[in-house]
C-alpha cells in the first residue's frame, strides 16, 4: 500500500480531531495558518494573542489596521476555515497596541564554519564515510551529531 499525502480537504478535518478547539495546540495551529490567511505583510503587522470561546483575539497597531482587517473579517475566516475546520473561529476580536517584538531570526553559519561533533569510537565506518559525502559543513556536522547521539542510545539498549 502506497502512502499519499492527505489532500487539503482532508486537513481541515483532522485538525479538531488532533487539538481541543480553544487549546495553546489549536492557537499554535492558527498562528502558522495566519500567514497564508492574511498573506506574510498584513501578518507581520497583526499578532495573534488568544482564542476565547469562538473569536480569535489580534493585536493590531492602531484603529486603521483595525477596520482594514475587520472589513477583510469573513474572507480570512473563509481562509483560516480551510486549513483548520471547526478549529477556525466564527469571529475576530481586535485590541491595538504595538506589537511584541520579533524574535531575531538566527544569523547564518559562516560558510566554512564546522559544529563540533564526535562520533564513538565504536562508529562503523561506514557513518563516517557517508558523512564525507556531504558538502555542506554544518549540514555534516549535524548528521554526526545525530549519529552519534543514535548509536549512543543504541548501545544503553
């Protein structure tokens, strides 16, 4: 039997089955869907805060991105409905105030930079052979890593 990826109508009703609607999931579920609701602009200006009873609380900056988003209410509700079904709120409720601050995106590793990694003595060579396989260094270094911390555990088996 072939597995095949749930088709999108499928996804909606899996979500209430997975989270209990009102849930930190179910918000955490709204907020990586409110992106593609709003598109990744009106996103970054709005902040999702809670989902009491069957509104979904935003953050906005001030009263004109308030009454924008309120006018744009039952199409990003349509949207929302999409990707979360019955998890999806019936209405949006609005506080305004500046927005929290957004969490640095992490600095990239410098192209020749290598993470420490060891592999146990015990490693077969073949892990280290696949690993030289791999150009990127930091991608490298993290599947030793990994490897490492598999065959330890393996072994306290």
């Amino acid at each position: 039997m072939r597995y095949s990826a749930p088709t999108p109508a499928v996804v909606p009703q899996l979500a209430p089955r997975l989270f209990k609607p009102g849930s930190p999931q179910a918000l955490a579920l709204l907020r990586a869907a409110w992106p593609l609701a709003v598109g990744p602009d009106l996103a970054r200006r709005t902040e999702l805060l809670a989902i009491e009873r069957d509104t979904l609380r935003l953050r906005v900056p001030d009263a004109r991105w308030r009454k924008v988003l309120h006018r744009m209410q039952h199409e990003i509700l349509g949207r929302l409905r999409g990707v979360a079904g019955d998890l999806a709120p019936r209405r949006l409720g609005f506080t305004e105030g500046p927005m929290a601050a957004p969490e640095p995106a992490p600095e990239p590793a410098a192209p020749d930079a290598v993470l420490p990694a060891t592999i146990p003595a015990e490693a077969p060579a073949s892990v280290a052979e696949a690993a030289t396989a791999i150009d990127d260094p930091e991608l490298r270094a993290r599947f030793l890593q990994s490897a490492a911390r598999y065959l330890s555990r393996s072994r306290r088996r």
